[in-house]
C-alpha cells in the first residue's frame, strides 16, 4: 500500500487538538475497495497521484525482480500496482484481465514450447495479491466435437453470462467463480480472438492480431452466441466490425473526451500505446496488454515481467497490475517510443 506523507504543526487546544486529528485521519486514509493505493474524490482535478514505488505495489515480488521500479510514460497518473502471485503451473504471462470490486480475473498462458501452450485464467485479490482460485489447463467441447484445451487466452470480459475468455481459434465461457468451463465456439478466420473487449451495449468485440499492418474487431452479441447448436463464429454470425491497429494487445470502451470508442493498447515488452482515434496516442506502459476500466480507473495487465521475457533482459521493472487515473488524460504525453 502507498505510504502517506501527512503531518501537522503542533495545535494550541483541545479543541485544535481534535480536529487536527479528525483532518489528519482524513487526509492519511488509504483508499478504497477496488485495490491498492489511494483514491481521488471523484469530480477533483487530477494533478497525479504517482509514480508509485516498487514498495507500495501489493503482493509479493517475483523473486527475480529488484527494486526500483523503472519510470514509465504519463507515471504521473499510476496510482497503484500488484504483482500477479505464483501459479500452480509452469511460469505464467499474463493476457486478459477483468477487475471487479477488489477482485482480479487474469487469463494467460503457462511458458511452453510453441504448440505446447497452455491457458491459465486466475482469481485474485487485488489489496493483497493473494491468489484465490486458479483453473489451468481448460478443457472444453464445441458441441459433440473432440475435447480441446485453451492455448493462449488473450482477453476477458465479464457479464451476466459470466466470464468470457478469448483466444485465435475459440471463444470460451466460464463460471467466474469455479472458473469451469460452461461452452465453447469455434472462431472460423477471419475472426480471431486475440483480445477482447465489450461495449456499452454488452456486445463482445473479438480483436485480431495484425504484425505489419491493421487486423479488424468482429462484433457479436451474447444473446446470439448463446442460441442453442451454435457452434462456429464467422463474418456472418458478426453483428458488426472495424478496424484495429497493427499490434493491438488489449482493448477497452470508454468515454474519455468524446463519444464513447473502442481504446487500443498498443504494446511490446518495451514499449506501451494507448490509442482511441488515430490522432490521440498516449505513452502507456511497457508490455501493456488486456484492460478493465471502471469510470476513470483503469486496470491493465503488462507481460514485461513474467519471467520467460524478464530472464532474456532488457525488460522494464513495471508493475504485472497497474492502476490509472485517466481524469486529466487529454494532458498526457505521446509515446516516446515506437513499435
């Protein structure tokens, strides 16, 4: 948790006494039910609330990662930080993230050989890091089709349905808190689930990856998806699509200065971009990838320091959870980097 800086001259009577104290508990009370660090009143002009340091970030380090944490385009706005905790399985990168009242849903996969990729999804509590379920590998059937295993899990969102969890060839249902599988589709080219993200009407946006040039979003409605024999996604099950940017790691909605749009994050492990329209580009932080957004806190997820990209070097120390005030966002800086 973020350590507070208060203090207060010496009052002169009681009753100074008392409401210096009752100033000072107000000033000095750490924030609230959705995570570490403090919140800002809502409705108050941001002037920053970071950066943070690698002390107040909850959870327990990676063993391999010393202090301290490296600076960060628009830091100035990272209001808090978790580690991800240890799994079961083999090393974890993290993909896709949801965060909901002080809990943390993370999909990603365990480190493997190319074909041998396994997902992982895990339940945490965000004040402390503590790891409160994990499913990992997830197996499934698309209707009477063979068993297959999730292999990359690249995005979440969560509804009343329960929690969706994407990747290129599927598109998979879980039950949040038992984190068992409920169904699975097929994703048939070109849609491709590489990132998820849901909008304000609860369609759920599957983003392709594109390494050279822009992919595309495919839109789908979840009363559609969940009529009964519906096996495969395509073009034509799609209720809509549109442009995505090349290297689109992560995606979330919101209304930030305009009307309400798809946000892209932009990442690699050195390297982090927060995009809405083509002309509004934000630095962001490295390895930057799935995205959950609550009014103006936004959580994101960031693969920079899971360990089988941290131990090639090179990496930034970077918080795995992060935490953004994103009031005052149309003052943040372009990206000082490029992908």
């Amino acid at each position: 948790m973020r350590a507070l800086r208060c203090g207060f001259r010496r009052p002169h009577s009681l009753a100074a006494v008392l409401l210096a104290t009752a100033l000072l508990l107000t000033a000095c009370t750490a924030a609230g039910t959705d995570g570490p660090g403090p919140d800002l009143p809502e409705g108050e002009a941001v002037t920053g609330c970071g950066p943070i340091r690698f002390r107040d970030v909850a959870g327990r380090a990676p063993h391999y990662l010393d202090p301290p944490l490296a600076d960060s385009p628009n830091d100035h706005a990272l209001c808090a930080g978790a580690w991800i905790p240890p799994t079961s399985g083999p090393a974890f990168v993290p993909q896709g993230l949801v965060v909901r009242d002080g809990t943390a849903w993370i999909s990603g996969y365990d480190e493997g050989q190319l074909g041998s990729l396994f997902c992982r999804v895990l339940r945490v509590e965000l004040r402390t890091g503590r790891l409160l379920d994990e499913q990992g590998p997830i197996p499934g059937r698309v209707g009477e089709r063979r068993e297959v295993e999730c292999r990359h899990g690249g995005g979440l969102a969560l509804d009343e349905h329960g929690l969706w969890l994407a990747e290129k060839r599927r598109l998979w249902l879980l039950e949040p808190q038992t984190l068992d599988t409920l169904r699975v589709w097929d994703n048939v080219l070109p849609v491709w689930g590489s990132a998820l993200v849901q909008d304000g009407d609860g369609r759920l946006g599957q983003i392709g990856f594109g390494r050279r040039g822009p992919s595309q979003v495919h839109w789908f409605s979840p009363d559609d998806l969940l009529t009964p024999g519906l096996l495969d996604l395509t073009e034509e099950t799609a209720v809509g699509r549109q442009f995505a940017p090349p290297l689109t790691q992560g995606a979330f909605w919101a209304e930030l200065g305009g009307r309400e749009r798809v946000w892209f994050i932009r990442s690699n492990t050195r390297c982090g971009i927060l995009q809405g329209r083509r002309d509004r580009r934000y630095g962001f932080l490295p390895g930057a990838e799935g995205a959950s957004v609550d009014g103006r806190r936004l959580w994101v997820v960031s693969e920079s320091t899971s360990a089988p990209y941290f131990r090639q070097g090179g990496r930034p120390v970077v918080p795995q959870v992060a935490r953004y005030d994103l009031r005052g966002i149309g003052e943040w800086s372009a990206p000082d980097c490029t992908l």
